[in-house]
C-alpha cells in the first residue's frame, strides 16, 4: 500500500480531507505526490499483491472512500475493511452495482 504515509501525517497534524480514494491497482510510477496538487483529496494504492486482512487502514476513521478497482472479489473485500476501520462511508461501483454504505438504500457487503 503506498499513498498512506502523507494521510497519516495529515491526520496526526489535526486535518481531514474531505474524501479519499482507494485505488486496487500498482502505485504508478507516473503520478505526482498529490500533497503539493490536492491534499484535499489524497489517493491510497494497495498493491494486487497486498494482503488486505493485513492492511492497517486506521487513517480512514470518520472519511468518505472512494475505492475504484476491477477485482469484484477484492473491491468488496476492501469495502469490508474500511467499513470495519471505521470510515464514515465508503463508496464502490462494481460494474453496473454501487454500493454506497452512507445512503439510505446502500447495498449489503455481506
């Protein structure tokens, strides 16, 4: 998982974002470090290779996720382990589904 490590500081320092977004894919080598573009809205990278039972997702506490990811399997099982890290809600669009654990009409992740 990379991107977290700026989050966590941000937290410790007493600011929150307004959302974050989680995304099931390789940190690319491409991207900027969005604490100097938009630190507003920081992105999470969790690895295909990362252990999502593992994953220590604390910086999530009281936040609004997006998670953007092709896996079904894994996108519900990171939606589960937000939820249970105490996000505030969590967001997910599987294929034509969108799970959204803050509206009234949210889908179950069981």
């Amino acid at each position: 998982m990379k991107g977290h490590e700026n989050l966590i500081k941000m937290r410790l320092a007493g600011n929150k974002p307004s959302a974050i977004w989680v995304y099931l894919r390789s940190y690319p080598n491409w991207i900027f470090n969005w604490e100097f573009a938009s630190p507003d809205k920081p992105e999470i990278f969790i690895d295909p290779q990362d252990n999502i039972r593992l994953l220590d997702l604390r910086f999530a506490v009281g936040l609004t996720v997006h998670i953007i990811g092709n896996d079904e399997v894994r996108t519900r099982a990171v939606l589960s382990a937000l939820v249970a890290a105490n996000a505030k809600r969590v967001i997910a669009v599987l294929g034509d589904e969108v799970i959204d654990t803050g509206a009234s009409h949210a889908h179950s992740i069981a």
